[in-house]
C-alpha cells in the first residue's frame, strides 16, 4: 500500500521540528557559550568533541536497543516520543545556564547539559530515520520519501537559520543570554507538537522479523557493510565542511564583514541562503534526477560546493564588502549542500537493503543509528576545528572592546582560511572516497531488491 498524504504530512512536520532543534544546538551553541557567556573557545571545542566521543559508544547502543524493542505501538514510536519530550526539556536548559554560574561551574553545566542533549536526541534521530526503510519500499517510494522528509529539515534548519537571532533580539530586548533561554523554550515546545502528530499518524508498514542481535553482533554487521562505511565516512566529510561554514559564519559577519549592521547582513545572508537549501531540495534536485542519473546529481552537487567556496576565496581576497556579493558563492553552496543532505540519505537507505542481501539482517536502526553518530561526530569536529580557529584569532566580546570595531588582519585572515580552505579538503577527500568504494547505483539497487523479493518468496 502506498504512502498516504497524511503520513507524508506527518513524517515532514516530524522532520521540520527535529532539524529545528539540531540546528539550534549545531550553530549557536558555540556562540551562545563562547561569545555571550565568556567561556573559553578552547574549552567549548573539548566539551563538544568528547560528547561526540561518548556518541560512539552511545548511538550504536540505541540502534541495539530500539532493535530489540517489541510494544505494541511498534519498536521506533515509543522512542521517539521519549526521546522527543527529554530532548526538549534538555534544549531548554542548555540555553538557560544560571546566571550564578561562573568559570569551572558553567563549564561543568555546559559539558553535562550537552552531553545529555546528545544522549536524547539519539533516543529520537535513530528511531526517526530508521523508519525511512522500515514502512517504505526501495525505488522511488524510498527517495520520494526520503527527498520529502530532508527537504522538511531542511525547511526547520533554515528557519532556525534566518529567524534565531532576530527572536533573540526581540526575545531578550537586546540580552542575547535571556532572548536565547525564551527561544529555546518556544523551539522545545515547538518540537514536541510536531513529534507528537508523527508518532499518532505514522505506522510501520514493512519490516523484516529478525532475532535481536547482541552489540558485537551489531558492530560485525557495520563492518561487513562495506557501503554503510563508505557513505557514513562521506557524511563525516560532508557535514564537517558545512558546520565549519556555520559555526563561523556569525563571526565572520560579526567580526569581519558585516560592521555596526552586521545583524541584518547576516540575517538576510541566512535568508537567502535557507531559501536556496529548500529550493534545492525541493525543485532542483527532483529537476535534476529528470536528467541524471542519482550519482550524477552527487558529483554535481559536490562540484557546485566547491566552486562556491573558491569564488568565497576570490572574494575575499579582494576584500568584496557588499551582501548581494555573497550570494554569488552562497547560492552555490548552499544549494549544493541541499541536495547533498537528501542524497546522503537515500545512498544510506539503500545500505540497508544491500546489508540484508549480503548479511541475512536487516540491520535499519543499526545502520541509521551511524548516521545520527556521525553527523554528531562532524558537528564536534568543526566545532573544535571552529573553536581552535577563535582562540587562535582571538576573536569573541571578551577581548574586543567594541563589536564592530575591524579585527586584525592577521585574525580575519585565520577565520576566512578556516571557513574556506577547510570545507574543500574535506569535500574532495569525500568525492575521492566515493568515487573509490561506492557500487551502489540505480541498477545494482533495483537488482538488490529483486533478489531480496525472490529470498522472500521462496
């Protein structure tokens, strides 16, 4: 039975509010305790990356566990919703730390509060996306899917984008910590609605009756995935490069281009940018697919990032002080990074299936499990890469005196290599990878899938 319109609407709103909390938590996290709060970058950049490190004990273990779970309401709704309401309330007092907190002690709350985002919003991501193969089947019902539900984040990442701190202005009346702690408490409650509606509307339609596997078990199963492995070490390379992009991009506006109106540069810049990433995902990758192959559209998309991150770097160096400027490389990269995010999906959906034809498991929670680590992981490593490049360059309130006043040529220097120069490195170490280890086309999928039909029938 196909997709009904309404589990459509459900799954997309469910993935509206998911990526709403994500990008919250990926993009200004940072900011929030660096920048308004004073703690040292250097400090913020471990705290992210060790719970990152925690992550890779801790995703695959939720993948076991929602695998071995049986209720009634079936094995990915109850965690969801659980891990929903608990992420939420973690959200909420991430970004509203006490203000008798100083030194060690915010640093301790900061560390411990993250850490537990992280462990809760595992409890949710896994079950979310693993249900992509669980209640679709492969072809087109799968990317159609797939292509609806990351264009809805798509959509949360790019409200969050454009309208964060416009709300926290307006929120805090010019206090960015009490504008941030009034936002987050909206985004939770936000969050929990549309989780809620996915969990009542949506029901698993298709999956494989398989023995609970144990963790070793599991982690056999990954590594015998050879094409699990190659696309979750392209989303590490992939994710890193766009979370570099955004966790400096408020500093490069606030501390580079963006002078005494660099609020409103960097909020039309994310405007724009937001609406590029919807587009993309929504009109020009279906557009392209008309013409290319899936892997096609993924080496396009690659080569667009690129390039936008080479004309960034001309740019720059010619010191190009106008925002309609930008859109030039930004329509690039943000377009590319759209279509990227729906294609990473469905090259991992299809792992499942190949895991099943070459495993005798059907291992959805487990493999998607390594998605929700990995982009996890990226999101540590460029915040470490982000904060190393903030200490470096010596740029946050505690030690300019004024906001708008010029940075030093050599710190505005070391943030606009840090924003470029990186994310290519790791774009073409993906492509190289890819271009290397991935078998996985449209005819060998359609061939998987026949034969798994014929392992069923008989």
């Amino acid at each position: 039975m196909k997709l009904s319109a309404k589990e459509k609407f459900s799954y997309g709103l469910g993935a509206v509010g998911k990526d709403m909390v994500y990008m919250l938590s990926a993009s200004y996290i940072l900011y929030y305790y660096q920048d308004i709060l004073g703690v040292s970058a250097i400090a913020m950049g471990l705290i992210l990356m060790a719970a990152r490190v925690f992550d890779a004990f801790n995703d695959p273990v939720m993948g076991v566990i929602v695998a071995k779970t049986r209720t009634r309401w079936g094995k990915f709704r109850p965690w969801l919703l659980v891990g929903t309401v608990s992420n939420a309330f973690v959200l909420y007092i991430m970004f509203a730390a006490p203000p008798a907190l100083d030194g060690g002690g915010l640093v301790a709350y900061a560390a411990v509060t993250y850490i537990l985002w992280g462990v809760t919003y595992t409890m949710m991501d896994i079950p979310f996306w693993s249900m992509i193969p669980a209640f679709t089947e492969g072809g087109k019902e799968r990317e159609g899917l797939t292509t609806l539900a990351r264009s809805c984040a798509g959509v949360g990442s790019a409200v969050i984008t454009i309208i964060t701190m416009l709300c926290v202005h307006a929120l805090g009346r010019g206090n960015e910590r009490v504008g941030f702690r009034w936002f987050a408490l909206i985004i939770a409650v936000l969050f929990v609605l549309f989780i809620s509606f996915t969990c009542i509307t949506i029901r698993e339609k298709s999956t494989v009756d398989v023995d609970s596997p144990s963790v070793r078990q599991m982690f056999k199963a990954l590594v015998q995935n050879d094409q699990a492995m190659t696309v979750v070490i392209s989303i590490v390379l992939i994710n890193c490069a766009l979370y570099i992009t955004s966790n400096l991009l408020i500093y490069f506006f606030k501390y580079d281009f963006g002078g005494e109106a660099w609020h409103e540069s960097y909020t039309l810049f994310n405007t724009f940018g937001g609406a590029v990433q919807i587009l993309s995902m929504m009109l020009f990758f279906p557009l392209l697919r008309k013409f290319m192959s899936i892997l096609q559209v993924f080496y396009t998309s690659m080569a667009m990032a690129v390039l936008g991150y080479l004309i960034l770097i001309v740019m720059m160096l010619q010191n190009a002080n106008h925002i309609y400027l930008l859109f030039i490389p930004g329509f690039f990269v943000f377009a590319a990074f759209g279509m990227l995010t729906v294609l990473t999906t469905v090259f991992l959906a299809n792992t499942v299936d190949y895991g099943e034809l070459k495993n005798h498991r059907r291992d959805e929670s487990v493999i998607f499990s390594m998605q929700t680590f990995v982009v996890k992981l990226a999101s540590g490593v460029a915040a470490l890469i982000a904060s190393v490049c903030l200490s470096v360059c010596n740029l946050s309130d505690s030690t300019l005196a004024v906001e708008q006043i010029e940075a030093a040529a050599s710190s505005v220097f070391g943030l606009r290599l840090t924003m470029t120069v990186f994310p290519i490195i790791g774009l073409l170490a993906a492509v190289l990878l890819f271009y290397k280890k991935f078998i996985l086309t449209e005819a060998k999928v359609a061939q998987i899938a026949k034969e798994l039909r014929k392992r069923q029938d008989s």
